[in-house]
C-alpha cells in the first residue's frame, strides 16, 4: 500500500513532468517563431542588397501609396514621395535603376526622395523600387528625351586649356555630396539675375571647332553686366565660398548653397562674394557680384542646381514649386 507521503511524491513527480514538458514545448515554439522571424528578417535584409534580383515579400502593393510624376523628360528632376504606414518604425528604401536614393522625411506623414535626371541621362524606361518593412512595390518610369541645342564658342588657348586644380575639384565635390535632412525651401526658385539668360541648361559646345562628347553646360547662363547683383534663389546655408586666388581656376569666385534633402544652388564666375561660410541667406538676399573670373568669356553669371551631386535644368526648379 502506499503511504501518504508516497502518493505526494508521485504526485509531484508527475506534476514535475508536465511542468517540463511545458517548458519544453514553450521552448520549441519560441524556437521556431524566432527562426521564421529569422527567416523574414534574413530575406529583408537579402531585398535589400540584392533587391533587383528578388520578387517582393508580399504581394500587397497597394500598402506603399506612392505618389510621383506622371511624366518626366531628361534634365527634370524626378520627385517621389512615400506614405508613411502607422504604427511602423523604418525608413522606405528606394532605388532608381539599382542605384539606392537618399530618403529624407518631407511630414508627418511623407517620406520623399529626388532624383536628378541630369541632360546625359538615358531617355527611355527606368525603374524605380520602393521597399518598406516587408512591402515591396515597382514602378515602370518612362523618361522623355530633350534636345538640347549646340552652341560654337571661342575661348583663348590659355583659358581653354585650363583645369580645375586639386583644390578646386575636392571642394566642389565635398560640396556636392551635402545631404542635409533640414529642408529650407518652400517655394519657387528665383533667378539670381534680372539679365536676360544667354546659355541654357545641357547646350551641347563646339569650343573652338571641337565638340566634345561627354561635355553639356551644366547650368544657366545670364549675359549679365560686371558688378551686377546676384540674389539667393531660395533660403540656404552658405556651404562654399571659392576663390580664384585659392586654386578656383574654373569656377572662378564662386557661391554654393545648401538648400537641404540633396538640393544645392552654385553661383559662379563672380567679380565679388558678399557672404560667408556657414551663413544662412534669405530667398532674394544679394549675396555676390557678377564678374568673369574663372573660365569666362566675358562677365557673365553661372547658376547651377544640383540634386544629389547631379545637374538638373534650374528652369524647372522656377517654373513650379518643387515641394
Ligand atoms: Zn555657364
């Protein structure tokens, strides 16, 4: 017979044994949750960096809203902003033809990237993919060629053959590579001269009978007198000032501003620079003097809009007001 205490034990045995089968199955389940969650997180991760070579997560497209251009021609600057999806923490990835595009937050509830269709860029069908916490959605973009016009020039064999020196090539692309997530735009851009416009943007040039291929202007040309005022386009922070005394052979003095989320502003060729780096500037603010400095012709003023380091047709960034 057994005895009181016998019974006990039994019975805390058998109870041992449930509760460590417990733990064992709880354990398993973990186990497995953990690994597929593994296995989404792993394959996330693979979208990421071999994104062109997957199909989406998930077939429900329609959770990206998306909202872009419905057309685009070379030389615009292509804007494409994301909703974000509550109650979900990351950034959307984006990429256009492979190439991963900086994300910057636009509001509360819109994410947004730009991107510059620079005059040498190829007319035709791009792709652009978005990917955001397991949603995938790709979007066929049909970019519409531009002519762009040739010009003949004549420069002198000493300015024609100058080059940007080290100093020069090194700070301008310092410059242009500026992301910063404060967007100081609001409006349309303005023209920073009142002159009539001489060259336009991606004019292809014959200098002195010789075209060369890979080169188009990168940038707006006024046929403005020396010593004319030259006004910020928009609000920004001075990023560069250049000198011609300081190796700024090409460019001459010049003025870069950062207008934020990849946006910069180039004024070149000036007699006189009224700013300073770090300063910020208002939209209309007089910030330099047309001269001829650097490789001019004669004086004129240079103005230049970069997008993630690219050119783009400015004309466009006056025209409408790019959000
Ligand atoms: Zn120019």
């Amino acid at each position: 017979m057994l005895s009181n205490s016998t019974i006990k034990a039994t019975l805390n045995k058998s109870n041992l044994r449930v509760f460590v089968s417990l733990i064992i199955l709880i354990f398993l389940f973990q186990f497995t949750f953990n690994l597929s969650k593994a296995a989404v997180n792993s394959q996330e991760q693979v979208i990421s960096s071999n994104h062109h070579l997957l199909r989406p997560l998930h077939k429900e497209n329609e959770v990206i809203e998306v909202i872009s251009n419905e057309t685009v021609n070379v030389g615009d600057t292509f804007s494409v902003k994301v909703k974000k999806i509550e109650n979900v923490h990351g950034v959307p990835k984006i990429f256009f033809d492979a190439d991963k595009i900086p994300v910057f937050v636009l509001s509360n509830n819109w994410y947004r990237s730009l991107i510059p269709l620079s005059a040498d860029s190829k007319p035709g069908k791009h792709i652009l993919e978005i990917y955001y916490k397991g949603h995938a959605k790709k979007i066929d973009l049909n970019v519409m060629a531009t002519k762009y016009p040739l010009q003949e020039l004549t420069l002198t064999k000493e300015v024609a053959a100058l080059k940007a020196s080290r100093t020069e090539k090194a700070l301008v692309a310092k410059t242009l590579a500026v992301l910063s997530n404060t967007k100081l735009w609001s409006g349309k851009f303005i023209f920073p001269s009142t002159s009539p416009q001489s060259t336009t943007y991606g004019v292809k040039r014959r200098v002195n009978g010789i075209i060369n291929p890979d080169y188009f202007h990168k940038g707006l040309d006024f046929a403005a007198p020396y010593g004319s005022s030259i006004k910020a386009s928009e609000d920004g922070k001075v990023i560069l000032v250049g000198l011609e005394p300081k190796g700024f052979v090409v460019n001459g003095n010049c003025i870069f501003l950062d207008h934020g989320h990849g946006v910069i502003t180039g004024y070149l060729h000036l007699s006189k620079v009224l700013v300073k780096e770090d300063e910020i500037v208002k939209k209309g603010q007089i910030i330099g003097k047309v001269g001829s400095t650097g490789i001019a012709s004669g004086p004129h003023l240079h103005w230049g809009l970069y997008v993630l380091g690219k050119t783009v047709d400015p004309i466009s960034w006056t025209n409408m007001i790019i959000e």
